[in-house]
C-alpha cells in the first residue's frame, strides 16, 4: 500500500498568497515533481508548476523544498522525512508569477550586460589558434551550467539583500570566469567585476556551491580568482607605491 504524504504548497501570484495541504499517495522511487504531478491530476489541476526534461538537465523545475533551493525532479521522497510536510515554495529571489513560477527574465538581461568573447587576432606570432589542454580543462567545469538559478537564488546578496541592480550573482560570475580564463579572449572584464557588478558584495560563503546541481566548484574556481583579479589591479600596495613613484 502506497504511503500518504502531505504536501504543504504555496499558492499565490504577485499579489499575495497562502500555504494549502494537499495529501496524496507516494510511491517508491517517486521524486518532489512526481507528487506535485499528482496533486496536479486528482486535486488541483490549476497548480502552476514550471518543469521541462525530468532530467536535471533543464533547470526549469527549481524550487524551495523544506527551505533549501533545489530541483524538484532530483529530489527523491525517500530522502525527505515524510512524517512531516514536505514544504514546496518559489524561489525566494526572484518575483513570483503564480504558485511555484517565479519570473527568471532579470538573469537573462543581466547576460546581455557582459562584455562578449573578444579572441586576439588570427595574425598572432605563430599564426595558429591553440589551446593548451590544462586550459581547456580549467573552465570545461563552467559549461556544465544548466541555468537552474537555485545558485542565486540562495546567495544572500540577492535573497536577502536585493542588490539585483547592483550584483550579477554567481550563476554569471561563472559565466564571466569562463570568459576571462579563455587564453584567446583579450576583453578585459575587470573593472566591471569590481564597479559594475560588485563582486565585493560576495563573502565566499560557499552556499552557491552547495546547492549546485552540477556540483560546479563556483566559489573556489570561478569566484574567489575574478576577485584576486580585481584585488591584483585595483588594490594591491606595492601596485600603487610604484604607480606613485
């Protein structure tokens, strides 16, 4: 016989909303986005649910579950404690839209804002194009992004703090590493990591990372070198002594 699970929903648009229970059988092997299919089928067909592949692979099923960001399609019943509500809300960062949609459209206008890829010239000294293999091993891991935004979702410059208009996030302080480790790019981001996207704000509390579905190292790879880069040009001592002398 099939367990029964409580699920505590919220339900809402931009205006205000409300938590509502729904209870409904679980199977073996079922994921948080099986059940909400469920309640959706027997009990409240007019649930907004954003999802796509099932896969983990789309990142359009991002959800807060029990308080923690996460993929609903990757999120097993059997590690939840289902003696207890499974608590299921939209991503706090973002505006919701209704029940479990928020509106994601501020993270693509903020990709249009950085600086594209600039490769040097075809005429360089040895006439080719090559890439070392350590280099392209450096930011392989950065490709991997499924734009599930759970990264800055939890990152508590923008959950918290609001600095939408002032900060990028991690998910596009990856998408920037990725640019400035290229060893063919020749644009130079550093002054906008620091003025214009204020990667200041960032206190490398690692929270981006863990919530990561793709496990991509975005504190330690990504983050902490675009800041050694802006410390290097903008606030290194020994940079400044020599400036003035």
């Amino acid at each position: 016989m099939a367990k029964q699970a409580m699920f505590r929903i919220w339900r809402g648009d931009s205006s205000g909303g409300k938590f509502r229970d729904y209870v409904t059988p679980v199977d073996e092997g079922m994921v948080v986005l099986d059940a909400v299919h469920r309640i959706q089928a027997q009990q409240a067909p007019d649930l907004a649910v954003r999802w796509n592949c099932k896969a983990g692979k789309c990142g359009s099923c991002s959800a807060e579950i029990n308080g923690m960001p996460k993929l609903m399609c990757m999120t097993r019943l059997s590690d939840l404690n289902l003696d207890m509500p499974v608590i299921l809300e939209p991503m706090h960062a973002f505006p919701p839209i209704r029940d479990l949609v928020t509106d994601v459209s501020w993270n693509f206008r903020v990709k249009k804002t950085i600086k594209k890829f600039r490769p040097r010239s075809p005429d360089a000294p040895d006439g080719t194009w090559r890439m070392q293999q350590a280099d392209v091993d450096r930011v392989q891991e950065f490709r991997k992004c499924i734009e599930c935004f759970l990264c800055q979702d939890v990152c508590h410059v923008l959950r918290e703090h609001h600095k939408h208009d002032e900060f990028i996030g991690p998910r596009y302080f990856v998408y920037v590493a990725a640019l400035e480790m290229h060893p063919l790019d020749t644009e130079d981001r550093v002054k906008d990591l620091k003025d214009k996207y204020s990667i200041g704000y960032c206190n490398i509390t690692t929270c981006c990372r863990q919530v990561c579905p793709e496990f991509i190292t975005i504190t330690e790879n990504a983050i902490i070198p675009l800041k050694e880069r802006v410390v290097d040009q903008y606030f290194d001592p020994l940079k400044k002594l020599l400036h003035i002398l």
